[in-house]
C-alpha cells in the first residue's frame, strides 16, 4: 500500500501578498507554517489551509490541485479557516495568538500572525519528565500557567468561538514567558463532522467524549475545558490521559489522581477530575467557574496517601488498572511545533 505524498510546501523567497517566504516551520494534515517577512522586514509566521486529505500539489506549483469529488468539502473547511481567522483579528490578548491579517490567493487562504520564539508547552513537560523529579512541574507553576491560558480562553469563548484543539503542542511558552494558545482546529473540526476521514481529527486523550460522536455531540466552551483538564494532569503525570474510549471501558482517571495525593493539593486533583468529566453537564459550564476555583483556592488542602492506600494502587496497577495514559511521545501527540 502506498501513502499518499504530502502536499508540498512552498519554497524560500515566494512572495505570497506582501510576505516573503523564509523558510517552513512546520506541516500538519491542515496545513503549512512558515517563518516570513513583511515589506517592512519584520517578521511574521503564515498558516497556509492546505488539507492533507484532500489536495495534492507539486513542488514548484503554487495552486492546490482538488478532486471535483472533494471540492464542496474543501471550500466548506476554506471557508471556516477563513472566518476563523477574521473572528481571531477581533481578539487581542496575550494569550491569544495574534492574527494581524489573512488572505486569499493561490486558490486558498493565508492567515498570518505574530512570529513567536520558544517552546510549547508538550516540550517543556518532556524536558521536565527527563529530571524524574517527584512533581513533573510545581502546583505554582501550573496554576500560573493556566490563569494565564483561562484569561485568554475566557476572551475567545466571549467572542463566540471555541478552540477545539487545546493540548500541551498547542499551548506555546515565549521566551518573555507568556502563554499563549496557537493553532485553533474549527476548520479541522468542520471538516471532521463533514467528510468522511479514515483517521480522526481530534487528539486522543485531550478530545472530550462529544467530539467522537458521530456528527459531533453537543460542542460548547466546556469541550475546551475538558482538553484544559487533560493538559493540566499532562503537567502533573508527564503523560497523556486515558483516552476516551478507554475512559468508558474502565475509567482509571480517579485511580491516577489519587496516586497524586499529597503530591500536589486535594484542590487541584479535583479541579482535574471537574473538568475531565464524561458528561458535559458534569463539568464547569462556563471558563469563569473553572477560572475562579483555579484562583480563589485560599487555602490548599493536602491529604498524603495512608499505606494501605498505597498498597492498593500498586496492586491495581499491577493488575492493569493504572494509569492506561498514552505517552508524551506518542504520535497522536506529536504536533508539530508551530508559532
């Protein structure tokens, strides 16, 4: 069986609007990144929408080439692509990748953003995991992290868009340390409810139970906030959540987090344990709430795991009840890392 070529992307010193093309930053199956220059020599990051699955182009040519079996399913995503990039040029946020203007040419949209420097988050957990230290990263750090992601989160929901594609890949850490959130998926998830694709679109582990549904279930600010949870138990365990499907099977996510007590505090492993509810209405409804319990805990309570304790989670997990989490390392996780 042959796979299928990637689309290729575009070379150094395509001029594409005002923007030259430096070099490629990154390629997923939605598209391309790459590192640029305006007309003024300032650096720039550009998303091209070039779906994977549905076109194909050569090196040297500029059009994507479509099927006309598969071309009312790719202006459908071109068309989402390109209202969210206008909906994104409205927000302005630290924590929001900037969106300073998006185009059409070459029979698709371009989005152009800030060019940010440093590290996405997946990374700096990986790095942390290598120390084998006790905490993977401290509860200060996580939770100051994540004000800042959930301020930013709160702008885009009042906007009325979601994300849909939160994760540790997609949680970026400049080097003035800010974070910001990159790599929005409502294109992707369009066409995921549309077309039918062979492999999923969303991330296993951080995609909430509504998002496997065929169709898509009911989506709203809290499928963000389920993927919310599931970075911050990346940031305490260093490894993915149990998937979904797993989760229904056998749900080991009560087991792990409590393995976690007296590591970091009863608040926050209940704050995980909120958000990462199966049942959407199980979960905060709103970023606000989620939000407050993450600021307003004045008092952090700690209750160390007894030894009989012990004893039994190391036996269920002898057993095969642990932690069922996929690694950090795993394919399904490895976005490529984009600005």
């Amino acid at each position: 069986m042959t796979t299928k070529p990637k689309p290729a992307a575009l070379p150094p010193d395509t001029v594409i609007g005002d923007y030259r093309i430096v070099r490629r930053l990154a390629a997923g199956g939605f598209g391309v990144v790459y590192q640029a220059r305006d007309g003024q020599g300032q650096e720039v990051a550009i998303k091209e929408y070039l779906p994977a699955a549905l076109v194909t182009r050569d090196a040297g040519q500029r059009v994507p080439q479509v099927a006309p079996e598969k071309l009312s399913l790719y202006r459908l995503g071109l068309k989402s692509f390109f209202e969210e990039g206008r909906a994104l040029t409205q927000i302005s946020h630290p924590s929001v990748v900037s969106v300073l203007n998006f185009f059409r040419e070459n029979e698709t949209v371009y989005m152009v953003m800030n060019y940010l420097q440093g590290a996405s988050l997946q990374e700096y957990v990986l790095l942390a995991r290598g120390r084998k230290q006790p905490k993977v990263l401290r509860e200060s750090t996580i939770r100051s992290l994540f004000d800042e992601v959930l301020r930013g989160l709160r702008i885009v929901h009042q906007h009325k868009m979601l994300h849909l594609d939160i994760k540790p890949a997609n949680i970026f850490i400049t080097d003035d340390d800010r974070a910001v959130m990159i790599d929005f998926g409502a294109a992707r998830e369009v066409l995921n409810q549309q077309g039918n694709f062979v492999r999923p679109m969303y991330t296993p582990g951080f995609a909430a139970p509504e998002m496997y549904r065929k169709g898509g279930g009911t989506m709203g600010p809290w499928t963000d906030i389920y993927a919310i949870g599931a970075c911050i138990y990346v940031c305490m365990t260093g490894q993915a959540p149990p998937d979904v499907p797993k989760r229904q099977g056998q749900d080991s996510l009560p087991t792990v987090l409590a393995r976690l007590r007296g590591s970091y505090s009863d608040n926050l492993l209940e704050l995980v344990q909120w958000a990462m509810e199966l049942e959407a209405l199980g979960r905060p409804q709103s970023v606000f709430a989620l939000h407050k319990a993450l600021t307003h805990d004045t008092e952090r309570r700690y209750t160390p795991l007894t030894m009989a304790e012990r004893v039994r989670l190391q036996l269920g997990s002898l057993m095969g009840q642990g932690p069922g989490g996929l690694s950090l390392h795993s394919s399904a996780l490895q976005s490529p890392k984009a600005p």
